[in-house]
C-alpha cells in the first residue's frame, strides 16, 4: 500500500493539450480537517488507509499543499440541461488532479470537487457545501453496494468556510475517484463550436484509454458509439430495477463508460410512484422515474449528433434503434433475479406489468416488497401485505406468481437466499441522510455519516458484529420511510 507521495500519476487527458481544459491549482482553504475517509476507496487506487490519519492528507486534498506529482486541470464541456443546450458549463469548482493505477492495473480519476473557481464558473464561488458533498460521498455508495456502476469517493474534508447557497452552510471538499470524467458534454463542446477535430481526438483518447480492444478496429467509432449505448442501457436498467432515480440526468452528468455520475438531488423509491422525481428544479418530470429509459435514449441521441463526421447518420440511428431491446434484456434479467424466476416469457412480462400497478394502485413500498417476497410461496407474511389497501389486488397477483415459481420448480431455500442477495434489505432513504447531514452540520457530529457508509458496504445482509460495533439498529434502518419524509424533493443546490 502507497503513501500519497509514492503514487505513480498518469496525466492522459493532460496530453489532450489547452484546448481540453484549464490547468489551475486548488485554491487553499481555511482550517481543513477531516470529516470521513472511506479506506474501500483507498484500496482502489492502492492507498495505506493509515493515510487518513497523516495531517499532510487535509493539506494536501484542500489545497493548502501541492500534492507531488499531481496536475491539476478543470475540463471543458457543455451540455444539454433538461432538453436546452447550455455551452457555458465545464468544471467550475472541480480538479482533475491526474489518474493512479492500483496494483491490478485498473486506473482511476482522482479529482477534487469544491477547490475554489475556475474559468468555467461563471461567477459562482467555486466551492461546495458540506450538504451536497456528504450526499455525494453516500450516495456513491449506497449505488456501489448495490453492484451499479458509479464512481466513489475517496474522503470529504470539511473547511472553516461558509458558503451561501438558499442560505449560509458549512463547506467541503470531496475527492472523488472515477475511471472517466469525460462526459457526453464533453463532446459536445466541440462539436456546437466546430471543432470536429477535436471531437476525433477526444473519441480517440477514449477508445485508448478505455476501449483498446476496438481502437484498431476499422469501424472502432461505430462500436464505440454501441459499446457507451449498450453500457448506457445496462446502467439505466440497473436504476430502474433498484428504485434508484438520479435527478439530474444532463448530458453534462452522462460519461463514457456507462457509470452513475453527479450526485446532485437523487433519491431512491419509497412507495411506488413512476412519476416521482427527487428534484424539486424538475417541474414537468423531465428525469421522473418512468421516464430515465426514455432520457438515456435521448442523452445518446445528442451524443451520437456529434459523431456525423466518423459515423454517417443512418448508421447512428440503426445503432440507437438497439438501445430499446437492449434496455428491455438487461432489465428483464435484473426484474427476473428479483423475482427468482429465470423464464423471462410472455407471462413473466404480464406479471411484472400486474405488480407494478398494485405497488402504484396501493402506495406500497417498493424495496420493502420485494425483501419480503423472498418468503413466498408459503403462507403469505403480514409484512408482505403491509401497505395493500386492497389485500385481494396481492392475492390475485400471488396466485398468477406461484404458478410461475412451480412451473420453474426451484428449491425454495436457495431461491430466497439468492433473492435475499438481490433484494436489499438497506437502502439510502433520504429520510436517513438527511439526519446524518443534520448531526453534522449543526452539531458536527459526524458519526451518522459514518454510520452509513459502513450499512451501505452490504445492504444485504445483516452483521451483527459490525453492527454492534457501530451503533446500528438494523429494523430501525430497514423500516419503511416516515409518512412525513415520503417522496423527499431537494434542489439541485442542496
């Protein structure tokens, strides 16, 4: 394990050159401590978690001292915000400080999100809040416990700063680690600016960096556009099977390799609803639940527009009209091992369909259903028909449910065991943050946001030793979200 002055940085997008980004050093900050270090994450890039501990860590990751070998750049792009164009975004308040290989050769982005402005701010004050950076550094991974893809982040550092969003809030850095920041903004960039070489170029740097299997391929930019439409549509349906809503599904927030990026007002499902969205910003539902199969599909669109000169239209459009069945597939797996069933036919697409209006009818908890179901068949538990208003809506569905379990003939201990893997019993309820974020911003207690990431490592199963250890009363974070906090809604700058 490497100590921060013994990493090995690579600077590929540096050797993009200018015309990709802004070289800038992280603004120093006053009074920086550490508020939670993840040592998950340091083992990705390779990093002694004994690390955390060393002061030189806050001095190095708030910028008030060069970390030795960095770069740190801002990265231009623009991008589509809920459907309008913006071509003034980039990285206003975050750094790419270089990547790092860890010892089974993956790398990873290190970037640092919060370190003051840049040219690309536009006149905000470049910094982040401890609310935004707490729910980012969570929300990473609560999705990475669940098996999506999505970046992670490496530890939040609080600063002896305010900063003034609806009101005065305490500020922090997050280092986030990701294997891209190259976003479909990105290209765009180039492309409403025409600059179509720079386009190729950055396609380029991609299929090198992370398609080198396709880069020497004669139609490498073809499959390049299919590999990020089928990344994109595994990723979505990953979202969708989860209850997971991301909020602000911008180009500007869709990357390269498929992954769930920018945590800004992200929820996950409480009682069914496909028209809900945690962004209180959204007043039509642009990135409502329902709609995150439908917004991928458009996100690809754009990005295809800006690869006419490498691949001809038609050929972008056969290859968007594989974005639909390949959603449908992947989805249909991961809605088939939440059920336990493996013959994904005509029936099991009538019973997925006949569940999702009884949940919608009956404003039934969608994670809580699905851990329960595992139980069943058998007698039906009384956990499974809590929240049915109408019992006989469940026991319709049941009835056409067992007929599929017993056509398959599974034993039934393994099947809940493997359900009980797929359905989890932890989720990151909003509710549940946003008492983790009270603690610490008004009494500094950063217990609860500790607390969390540690249930979020595996929100499968129950620990009890781990458990015990921390604090963690299992039925009191498994329990079906407070009526009052249901369907929490947050703006973009919270």
């Amino acid at each position: 394990m490497a100590t921060l002055e013994q990493f090995d940085w690579a600077h590929s997008f540096y050797e993009l050159g200018p015309d990709f980004f802004q070289a800038k050093s992280p603004d120093p900050v006053a009074a920086p401590y550490l508020i939670d270090g993840n040592p998950e994450a340091a083992a990705l890039i390779g990093l002694d978690p004994a690390e955390f501990e060393r002061p030189e860590f806050v001095e190095y990751f708030s910028g008030n001292r060069p970390l030795p070998g960095a770069q740190p750049l801002a990265m231009d792009y623009s991008g589509h915000q809920f459907g309008l164009y913006n071509p003034r975004l980039g990285d206003g308040r975050g750094l790419l400080l270089g990547e790092v290989a860890n010892g089974s050769g993956h790398t990873w982005d290190v970037y640092l999100k919060g370190c003051g402005p840049t040219r690309f701010a536009r006149g905000f004050d470049g910094r982040a809040s401890l609310r935004a950076s707490i729910r980012e550094y969570l929300g990473g991974e609560a999705v990475h416990g669940l098996g999506i893809p999505t970046t992670r982040s490496l530890a939040i550092i609080g600063i002896g700063e305010l900063v003034y969003r609806e009101t005065p809030q305490p500020g922090a850095l997050l280092v986030r680690l990701s294997d891209s920041h190259v976003r479909f903004g990105s290209f765009e960039n180039f492309h409403y600016t025409n600059r179509p070489e720079a386009v190729t170029r950055l396609a380029d740097f991609i299929l090198q960096r992370h398609y080198p299997e396709l880069a020497g391929e004669a139609n490498k930019y073809q499959l390049l556009f299919r590999t990020v439409m089928q990344k994109t549509a595994r990723l979505i349906a990953h979202w969708q099977s989860a209850g997971f809503i991301h909020g602000v599904m911008n180009t500007d927030n869709m990357t390269l390799t498929g992954i769930t990026f920018d945590y800004g007002p992200f929820g996950f499902m409480d009682r069914f609803n496909p028209d809900f969205t945690p962004n209180q910003t959204d007043g039509h539902g642009r990135y409502a639940f329902g709609r995150q199969a439908e917004i991928g599909h458009w996100n690809l669109a754009k990005l295809g527009e800006t690869l006419t000169h490498l691949i001809t239209p038609e050929i972008i459009t056969e290859e968007l009209e594989q974005y639909q069945p390949a959603f449908n597939r992947f989805y249909n797996e991961l809605m088939g091992q939440k059920l336990g069933l493996e013959i994904l036919d005509s029936e099991f697409t009538t019973l997925v369909g006949k569940l999702f209006h009884i949940l919608y009818e009956n404003q039934v908890d969608y994670t809580l259903f699905f851990r329960n179901l595992s139980a069943f068949p058998g007698e039906v538990p009384a956990s499974l028909r809590q929240g049915f208003n109408n019992p006989k809506d469940l026991d319709s569905w049941l009835d056409m449910y067992r007929k599929l379990i017993e056509r398959e003939d599974p034993d039934l201990n393994e099947r809940k065991a493997t359900m009980n893997q797929v359905n989890p019993r932890f989720i990151l309820r909003n509710y549940l943050l946003e008492r983790a974020i009270d603690k610490a911003m008004k009494q500094a207690d950063f217990s609860e946001v500790e607390r969390l990431r540690i249930l979020l490592q595996d929100p499968y199963n129950d620990r009890p030793e781990i458990f015990s250890r921390y604090g963690i009363d299992p039925e009191l974070y498994a329990a079906e979200t407070p009526e009052s906090h249901v369907e929490m809604r947050l703006s973009c700058s919270a």
